[in-house]
C-alpha cells in the first residue's frame, strides 16, 4: 500500500511535488501568532507579492556538435544523395 501527498498552493491552487517547494507565510499582529493565520504559497506566488526575488531562467546556448555529431551528420547528408542518385539511375 502507497500514500500519496499532494501539496497545494493557497494563493493559486498550483499542485507542487514537495512540501519544500511551498513557502509557509505568517501573519503576526503584535506579539500575538496564531496558525489559523498561516498559509502555504508557491514560490511564483511568493515573487508577485515581492517576498522574493523571481527565478531568472537562464538561456542556455545549444552545445557544440561533437566530432561523432559531425560524422553523423556527414554520413547522412552522403547516403541521402546516393539514395536519391541510385532513383535517377533506375529511371534511365
């Protein structure tokens, strides 16, 4: 038997895989904290309300072709015309 724990967002109702990925946020008045006054948001949520920064997504450039990339490459582009040769020869 497995259990299954879902974690919610109580600002945007998103679905995140681990409770760790929601941010447990308190209202305090005075001295007085009271857990009726907590609720658990995600991090999106968290950024548009400026509590923190949002993730800046960082765009990677497409790595270089290896030499294996480049023979493959080489080797297609050669068997494609020999195919394509092989069609006209036939129609002659």
């Amino acid at each position: 038997m497995s259990r299954i724990t879902t974690y919610t967002c109580d600002k945007c109702k998103k679905t995140v895989k681990e409770s760790g990925d929601l941010w447990p946020i308190k209202v305090v008045f005075g001295e007085f904290c009271s857990e009726a006054h907590k609720v658990d948001w995600c991090r999106d949520c968290c950024a548009d309300m400026g509590l923190v920064e949002p993730i800046k997504e960082e765009r990677r450039p497409f790595p270089a072709p290896t030499l294996e990339d480049i023979i493959r490459e080489i080797a297609y582009e050669e068997a494609s015309e020999v195919i394509s040769n092989s069609h006209i020869l036939r129609r002659k």
